[in-house]
C-alpha cells in the first residue's frame, strides 16, 4: 500500500483517526488545522538536536475535588518519556493548582527525571522564561492548556473566566526562540490562536467568548487532547526508522492506563467534562481512547513492518 513507502501520507492516515468529534462540533477546526501533525513532527524532525519544553495543565476549579483534568498530563507525560527515548531532552512548565496532576503523570509514565517548572498563579513568568532559554529549549509543545481568549481572561468550555487559577503560560509559549506546536480540542487551548476566531464562533458552543487568541506555528486538534500526543508520537515513528521502535514502544495501553491511574490517586485528577475522579477522559472510558492509540500504533506497525 502507498503508506508503506510514503510516510507523508501515513501521517496523514495517523491525523484523520484523530478527526473524530467527540461532541464540541469540531469538525470545522479539523480541517482549517489539516496538515498540522505533518507539520509539527517535521519541525521535531528537522532539529534532532533540539531540546523541548512541554506545557500543560487545565485546572477545573468545580472539580470534585477541584484539580487539573486527565487530558493533557496523560498525553505530555508520554511524549516526553518518548522524546527522552530518542534523545530528545525535555521539561515540563505548569503552574501550582497543577503541580499534583502533571508531577503524577510523569511519575506514571516512568519519567520521573523530566524537569518540571512550577509557576505560581500571579507570579512574574520572567524567570521561567529565563530557565528555558538558558536550558536551551528550540520546540515549546503545548497539549490542552487553557489560553488567553480575546478579552485576556482563559476561559473554560462553560466561558467561565478560570483566570484565577490559570497562569498565563501562553506568555512562555511564544517567548521564544523556540518553535512553536499546539495540540487542542475545544478552541480555547494555547495554539488555537492560529484558526480564525470567527470560524471557532461559528461552530463551537461559546466560541466568540472562550476562543484562544494566541497562535501556535503548527497546531494539531483532535478530538480529545491526549490523542493529539499519541498522533505525534505516531507519527515522529512513521517519519524516522532510527527512532521508530523505542517510540512505538511508548503507544502502549499499560503505560497509559499507568499514567491516568497515577493522575488519579496521587494528582489529584479529574474528568474535565464529568469533574470527577474517575479514570476517563473527556467523559470517554479508557477502552474509547486505547482504540485510537491502538489504530495509530497499528498504522505504524503495518506501514513499516515494526
């Protein structure tokens, strides 16, 4: 078959089991973002030398308990464990009401030695800025981390202003020098600054009010955050044989059912739609988003003959 031989359009097979509407009425920002996963693991690709930093965290203050949501941490604990796989260093930037969720997700994924910087909410990013310069950061990756929408204040789904809980990382984001990839589901997540605002109000409940007004050079959406992770990975696997199997390695049910579980008893965690401390995501149970994994895992396998 063609994606046996051609990489291009096996990442792009990866992207289209991504495009899967889980219920926000996303399918619009699907296409406006197609090409977007090509896009980003070139950007990795081309600069294998690079070192990335990884933002996360998507507090839900009427959690029960209130704590940061499983979708984000799940898939940026295993990117980076794949990453530091293939020789890629990598931190972890967060803020406080996040710390338990994202430091419980590395630990999860068997990542325990990626750095994480914490940032109080309220505190100067000025010196978190510094770090990543100084540690050399050239790939600032951004998986479902609430942005700043047009009136400054981030935004929940519910337009609920969470600016009280939420540092504006999206300030560390676009610091540079480095490159910039976004990975999102609903439109108010860092990076999706990059599709027409207009286009988010249009389609999605709320849109106008939660948009994130803050771009992101390549940006990936997905039907559910974590699965934008797991498509990179997929296709960083796809694209480069010398680092296809240590990758493949980390799209592994276990290792995710590890991490969610780890998010939820040490976290704490909570569903970002039912807000509770269940182990799902986006109100989808476990078996849901190991059919996507899966099929991507699968897609790479059969196209190279792992």
């Amino acid at each position: 078959m063609a994606s046996r031989h051609d990489p291009h359009l096996l990442v792009d097979r990866i992207e289209r089991l991504i495009h899967v509407d889980v219920g926000r009425n996303i399918s619009a920002l699907f296409d406006a973002a197609r090409g977007g996963l090509w896009d980003a693991a070139m950007a990795l690709v081309n600069a294998r030398s690079g070192r990335v930093g990884l933002i996360t965290g998507f507090y839900i203050p009427q959690g029960t308990p209130p704590a940061a949501e499983t979708d984000g941490p799940v898939g940026t604990a295993l990117l980076a464990k794949a990453l530091t796989a293939v020789g890629i260093p990598c931190r972890v930037a967060t803020d406080e009401p996040c710390r338990g969720a994202c430091s419980a997700a590395l630990v999860g994924a068997g990542a325990r030695d990626v750095a994480i910087d914490i940032v109080a909410v309220g505190a100067l990013l000025a010196p978190l800025i510094e770090t990543w310069r100084r540690a050399g950061i050239t790939h600032a990756i951004s998986i479902e981390r609430c942005g700043r929408s047009a009136d400054g204040a981030p935004r929940n789904m519910r337009a609920q202003d969470i600016g009280s809980y939420t540092a504006p990382l999206d300030d560390l984001f676009v610091a540079g020098p480095w490159e910039t990839i976004a990975v999102g589901d609903g439109g108010n997540e860092i990076g999706m600054g990059a599709i027409s605002r207009s286009l988010i109000a249009r389609h999605v409940a709320h849109g106008a009010t939660i948009a994130c007004v803050t771009p992101a050079q390549h940006l990936i959406v997905a039907g559910v955050s974590n699965w934008g992770a797991y498509a990179l990975i997929g296709a960083l696997a796809a694209i480069c044989e010398d680092w296809r199997q240590p990758l493949v390695g980390c799209l592994d049910e276990t290792l995710d059912r590890a991490v969610l579980e780890a998010m939820i008893e040490h976290g704490p965690a909570v569903d970002g739609v039912s807000r509770l401390p269940t182990p799902t995501v986006d109100d989808l149970d476990i078996a849901a988003h190991h059919r996507i994994l899966r099929m991507i895992r699968t897609l790479v396998e059969r196209g190279h003959a792992i």
